[in-house]
C-alpha cells in the first residue's frame, strides 16, 4: 500500500486549482490521493463565480468513513467555507495525523471564498493542531490582521504570531510579492529559512493549492517538515514553470514529478511534463 494523503477542500472544475489539482499534485509526489469536498464551486482558470457548501454533516461523514478504511498519514484543508464544516473537520480529524492548512480565503480574482466568522474559528479551533500553515501574503493579513506584508521583518513577524496561535511551522508565501525572485518565509519556533526561486513572467492559477499539497504528501511519505517543504517548492517551481494556458490567457499549474536524485531531471518527468 502506497502512502496515503488526503484533500478536504473545495472543488474546481476548471482543474486547476482545489481538489482537483491536489489529487493530480499526490499522485505527481507517489501517494495514494484521497478527496473530500466542502464545496462545489463554478469556476474556471479567470474567475469564481459561485459556489455552494456540502453541509457539514456531510463533510464530517465523508472524513469518518475514510478514517474507518485507509486513514492517510497527513491530511491538508483548503477552502473550508463556513463555521460547520471547520467544526465538523476539528471533531473527525484525529489529532494523531499531521495537519497542513492552507487557509483559502479570496479567490485572485476577489470572490470571497470563507466566511469572515470561520475565519476567526479556523484560527481558534484549527491552527492550535497544525503541522503547518501556509498562507500566501494577502491571507497572512488577514489571519494575523496586519497590514501590507511588503518587507521581510513584517513577514517575519506575521509568522511569529501565527507560530503564536499554535501551529508547529508556518510558510508565508511569496507569490504576490515583487522582484525576480519569488520567496518563501518558512518559520517554526527555533528556525527561520527564505526559500527563493525565480519569479514567472505570468500569474499561475492553483499554485497555492499545489504547494500544500506536495508538503501534504511528502509528510504523508516520512519526511520531516523542512525536507517536504523545500521539494514542495521544487514542485510547484517545475508545475509553474510547465503551466499550461488557458483559451483566456490564464496560466494553470502543471503538477509535476520531481527529479529522483538518482536520475537526471528530464528522465524522470512524466511524458506530460516533457
């Protein structure tokens, strides 16, 4: 049996971002991907347009059947709506399995995409059991209630007092900076690490969701936090650099396996990705 990681996040049918792209980005890391969906969305590579919760209840049944059959070895959130579904999650998720939360909150084009009260509940019932935490810099501001994260100390700093609220490690991202590079914050309460890596000359839908999905799976693999959090950076630095685009004009990411050590890179790149 393969290692196992599971998704509870909304779906985008464009595939390029949510559920979607989180199974393809398991199964680009070797694991086993598994789904639960929170809400359908109608959404393509430009824009949200509406979308519709899954009641909790049913949510929480979707995450207890699959604890009760093949329980994965790290779990992610990403679009988690409203109040019920977080509480539904913080009573079936068992403490016992790494937690990534990847805390969606606005979609790029503005649509909002979890309500103001379940924000102030993810922060009070998830963050505390987290492994980690990986806002983009927008949604750092929102969670630590901050303003214009531009310099690095005011990174810093939004990452200290996410750390504060209880989660083990936090990445802030940086995909909405500026500059050549594009540059990670990755903290925990004793270590604090920049992760660069050149910076696309085109907005990528679904990179977010990619990155806590590759952490995600390579938590579920057996590697310590850091080592997932760097080779998720190297996965979503090929999938942005693989995007495909849209009629629209949109790139979209492009999960993809990342080089074996032991193989050049070009060997190990599925034929998609060549």
């Amino acid at each position: 049996m393969p290692p196992v990681a599971l998704t509870i996040a909304g779906s985008d049918p464009s595939g390029g971002a949510g559920v979607q792209v989180d199974v393809k980005t398991f199964a680009a890391c070797d694991v086993w991907g598994q789904a639960v969906i929170t809400a359908l969305t109608a959404q393509n590579s430009m824009n949200v347009t509406r979308s519709m919760p899954v009641p909790a209840d049913m949510v929480g049944e979707q995450i207890g059947v699959l604890m009760a059959d093949m329980p994965p070895q790290a779990i992610k959130t990403g679009m988690l709506v409203n109040t019920g579904i977080i509480s539904a999650i913080a009573e079936t998720v068992p403490r016992t399995i790494p937690l990534v939360i990847d805390p969606v909150v606005i979609a790029t084009s503005g649509y909002c995409l979890t309500q103001p009260d379940a924000v102030d509940l993810l922060v009070r019932k998830l963050i505390p059991r987290s492994a980690l935490v990986t806002p983009n810099i927008p949604e750092a501001e929102i969670i630590t209630g901050y303003s214009n994260l531009s310099k690095k100390d005011d990174i810093r700093e939004a990452a200290s007092t996410i750390l504060g609220m209880g989660a083990q490690a936090v990445v802030i991202k940086g995909g909405h900076g500026k500059g050549s590079e594009s540059v990670d914050l990755f903290a925990t309460r004793d270590r604090e690490v920049f992760l660069s890596a050149p910076r696309a000359p085109y907005e990528v839908h679904g990179s977010g969701c990619c990155f806590s999905a590759a952490v995600t799976a390579f938590l579920a693999s057996g590697y310590g936090i850091f080592d997932a959090c760097t080779r998720a950076k190297e996965v979503v630095t090929l999938g942005i650099k693989q995007a495909i685009r849209s009629p629209l004009g949109r790139y979209i990411i492009n999960p993809c396996r990342i080089s074996d050590p032991s193989h050049s890179q070009e060997e190990s790149l599925p034929d998609a990705c060549k």
